[in-house]
C-alpha cells in the first residue's frame, strides 16, 4: 500500500506550532506523528500513535468517516 493517497502531511498551527505526518499501513491501520515547538517557552514536543480506523460507524453522505 504505497501510493500517495497513504500518506499526509500537515501543519499545526498555535502554541505549539509544528508538522504532523500520517501514513496508512493497510486500509484501517495507520501511523501518525508530530513534531512542535513553542516559541514562547523554548520547548519542543514530538509524539507518534499507531491507530486503527472503524469506517463503518458514522455514516455520511459523500466519503468516509471514521472514528479511531
């Protein structure tokens, strides 16, 4: 599953302000992160989470929504 629909990049705005990344490993599996830094205070925060997506729940009339 490596096409350019897997993957995200976004930014994170306020404080802190950073990148975030997602990458789908299979079609209700993904891994996502964050790197941000706060320009008051001199810190940086970085996270990652592994998520499984239920696409079957939240129904809508156009795409897909799922909880995770």
């Amino acid at each position: 599953m490596a096409n350019d629909e897997d993957t995200g990049l976004g930014f994170i705005a306020g404080n802190p302000t950073g990148i975030s990344f997602k990458y789908f490993t299979s079609t209700t599996r993904a891994i996502d992160a964050a790197a941000a830094w706060s320009f008051s205070d001199e810190w940086m925060m970085v996270h990652s989470n592994y998520l499984w997506h239920n696409f079957g729940d939240i129904e809508v009339s156009k795409g897909q929504l799922p909880w995770y």
